[in-house]
C-alpha cells in the first residue's frame, strides 16, 4: 500500500490545468461499445479508475488505440461476450464502480449483459435499483444471484417507454439512455439527472448518430435508432477537480490561476466557494485565487449561520462536499456542511478533528465546522485515505498544516487524480511517493 509523506506549510504559486472529468471519461468510454466504428476521445485523465475501465473494454475485444497521452481512440467491432463469464472480468469488473456503465451498451447492442457488484469508494450504500429498473421498463429481463452477489440482464429486443428515475442517478440515468438509444421506438426518461457530464454523454451519442432531446433537462427523449457510428469526443475538465484547486488555494494562502476550466459548466460551484469569503478572479476560461491570509464564512441574510448542502445538479455536487469542509477549516466563522447523498462520507473528520480542527459531527450526514481563522495551524498526523474525495481532503489539510503527514492508502486518490503529487510539486508542495515493499 503506497502512501504519501507531506510536508506541511506550503504556499504554492503558479498556473495548473484540471485533467479530464473522471465522472464525464467512465460514461464516454463506456459507450464505445454501442458502435462497430472508430471512435476518438480526446483529454481523458491518466488515473487508476479510467485504466481500469479500458482494460476491461480491451478484455472484451475492443481495439484501444494511445493517440497521445490523454487521446484515444477506440473500436469495438468485434467483441467477445464469453470474457464475461471469465474470472478475470468478475475480478477486474469489482475493482471499480464504473464498471456498471458497460451494462447499457452491452444489452442494447448484444442483448444481455453481465457484472459482478462492482466496487469503489466506501462512501455508503449506493444501490443499483435506479438502474436495473429502468432496463425492466425498456423489456429486460434482470437475475441478481445474492450468493455470488452477480447481476444478470437479458433483453434480446428492447422497446422504448416512459421511465419515471425514482432517484436522480447520474450513472443510472447515463445507462438506461445507453441502453435506449438502440430501442425501438420512443423513450422518455423523467426526473433524469442533467450534470455536464450526462449533457456531453448525450451529445457525443448524438454525434454518433443518436436522436436525444431535450439535454440539460430533466426529462430527455429518445428516439430509438438501428445503429450508431463514429465520431470524435473532448471530455470536459474535471470540475471535482478545480473545486479541489479552489478550496487547496485558500488553506494554504496561496496564489493559484487555475486554466481553461470551461467556466460554464461550473455551474455553482464558484459562488459556493465564494460564500466561505474565498476571493476569485475570472479572466476568460482561467480562475485566478489570490493569496488570502483570511477568509470569513457568510451569514444568511437574517444572521443565521450558514448550511451548504449537496443536491443534483445544478445543485451543489457531493463530491465537493469533503473540499469545501475542509477549507471552512481555516475560514472565520462557523458553517453547518449537510451531506444528504451518502451516509458515511463525513466519517474521515476524526482525522481532521486530531489535526486539531473544529469540528462536530452531528450525525451521519451533518457536520459543523467552527473555523480556526488561522489562528491555530492544523498539526501533522498520520491518516489513511477512506475515498477518492476524502483523500484529497486529508492532503488540503496536511499541506496546510504544521509538521509532516503521513497518508496511507493513496490509491484511493489515484483512482481519482492524475499525477496529484506531482503536478502539486511544481506548484511548490513537497509530496513525496513511498511505494509499499511488494
């Protein structure tokens, strides 16, 4: 197990550019497989979970061609479905969660699919219904075998329906659109998420030759279509990832620019920032956050303290929610952060709490953080990282912080992050890498 040693106190200076949207690259490259063509997709990030996803594509037969770092180009002619049923898929398939993306595209092209449960961050429950109820509606027939905790989907000949989301799943709506996209007739998809990230899904589907209306809504249509060919795809910047620049700016009291953030498409994410007093600067596609030697928390209008919470989108997305707690952190004043997605996320704050921040955790979802105003540098410890976002937290607090820190289990963070030691280091951070004896 790799593990980071971090020395604290960091000020950082300079320009960074975010990698690719992880969440944006797992449904793109997923739905390789609706196509017999080429298809080229460009600025996808060189982390654990992407290089996961294609091996197993390449594990079924698609061709996965390196273009340059972060372009490829993909073409899945000629697939083979008995490597489903193969060992080495159940046991690379649980390595990541999004690995259950493959099941849309393989039932609408090939009419069943297969997937052992897959994996991912220990962030609480993350059921699958969303997903295999939709795949009922457009007439698949769905097998769970609790004994080897396996998922199996037949629908030899799948017809579009209405289909009202009980939940607003990004994943879920993202497959059951790649399943319906070769449906015959008409679906609709009601209450459907509409993140960036399903908005350029939809638009690289169309580019193939798809027939989707209504993106960036709720409620999308589908006109179903016999094939789908090539095309070429850029994956957005990852706004998890520029939020996690933003928040790392303002507890070390550094001076970032953060470039070409597609601004856009981040929706709320700056003016939440914004409410913990974190100054911005917008030049064209760039953030610039100067060096803050304080920042204080807003009040609501009437005085009472302020509750960000994470909602669909355009809501605030609950993988920022670990970030933003942790630079309240160092903030003046109090916030009240309410985690309503995912029941375990806030866990790591006993981590934060030995560090010597000030914080209570209310319960499961609810934390409030009394902020330090810098007054009391945070003191290195060593931790573990829990999950993807938790662990970037953690490295925001320990940069910040007083003494070395020690971070154990960072493949957490690698499934997340392309090359976050490294790319901080030019920035003036001091991570070191020590790789686990084997």
């Amino acid at each position: 197990m790799s593990s980071f040693l971090v020395e604290g106190n960091a000020r950082l200076s300079g320009s960074i550019t975010p990698q690719g949207a992880k969440n944006e690259a797992l449904q793109v490259i997923s739905a390789v497989l609706l196509s017999e063509e080429t298809i080229i997709i460009r600025n996808i990030p060189d982390i654990l979970d992407v290089r996961r996803l294609i091996q197993l594509l390449k594990g079924l037969g698609v061709t996965v061609e390196a273009l340059s770092k972060n372009d490829y180009s993909f073409n899945a002619s000629t697939i083979d479905l008995d490597y489903l049923a193969s060992a080495d898929y159940q046991k690379e398939a649980q390595k990541i969660r999004g690995s259950v993306m493959l099941m849309g595209p393989l039932l609408a092209r090939f009419g069943k699919a297969f997937l052992p449960k897959p994996g991912g961050d220990k962030i609480g429950r993350r059921r699958l219904d969303t997903h295999f109820i939709g795949f009922q509606k457009l007439g698949a027939s769905f097998q769970y075998n609790a004994e080897e905790d396996k998922y199996y989907l037949d629908g030899s000949a799948l017809k579009g329906d209405f289909i009202h989301m009980e939940e607003i799943s990004v994943t879920g709506t993202a497959n059951v659109v790649m399943a319906a996209v070769l449906a015959e007739g008409t679906t609709k998809i009601y209450n459907a998420a509409c993140e960036p990230y399903l908005q350029q899904l939809c638009s690289m589907l169309n580019g193939m030759g798809a027939q989707i209306s209504g993106i960036a809504s709720n409620l999308l249509t589908i006109e179903g279509v016999e094939r789908l060919g090539g095309t070429e795809h850029r994956v957005l910047p990852d706004m998890i990832e520029i939020g996690s620049f933003i928040g790392l700016a303002a507890m070390t009291a550094s001076e970032l620019t953060i470039k070409d953030v597609s601004l856009p498409h981040l929706g709320i994410i700056p003016s939440t920032f914004q409410k913990l007093g974190i100054q911005m600067e917008f030049r064209g596609d760039d953030i610039h956050i100067p060096a803050q030697d304080h920042y204080e928390i807003q009040n609501f209008i009437d005085g009472s303290i302020l509750t960000v919470y994470d909602a669909p989108w355009p809501g605030f997305t609950p993988d920022l929610i670990s970030i933003l707690l942790v630079t309240a952190i160092q903030a003046k004043g109090s916030i009240l952060v309410h985690q309503k997605m995912f029941e375990s996320r806030l866990f790591f704050v006993d981590k934060l709490i030995d560090m010597g921040a000030q914080i209570i955790l209310c319960d499961p979802h609810r934390a409030t953080v009394i902020g330090l105003d810098r007054k009391f540098p945070l003191r290195g410890i060593s931790m573990s990282s829990p999950d993807i976002r938790a662990g970037v937290s953690l490295l925001i607090a320990a940069l910040s912080a007083k003494g070395h820190s020690t971070i154990h289990n960072i493949s957490q963070i690698d499934r997340g992050y392309e090359n976050i030691d490294g790319r901080l280091n030019a920035l003036g951070a001091n991570i070191q890498r020590i790789n686990a004896e084997s």
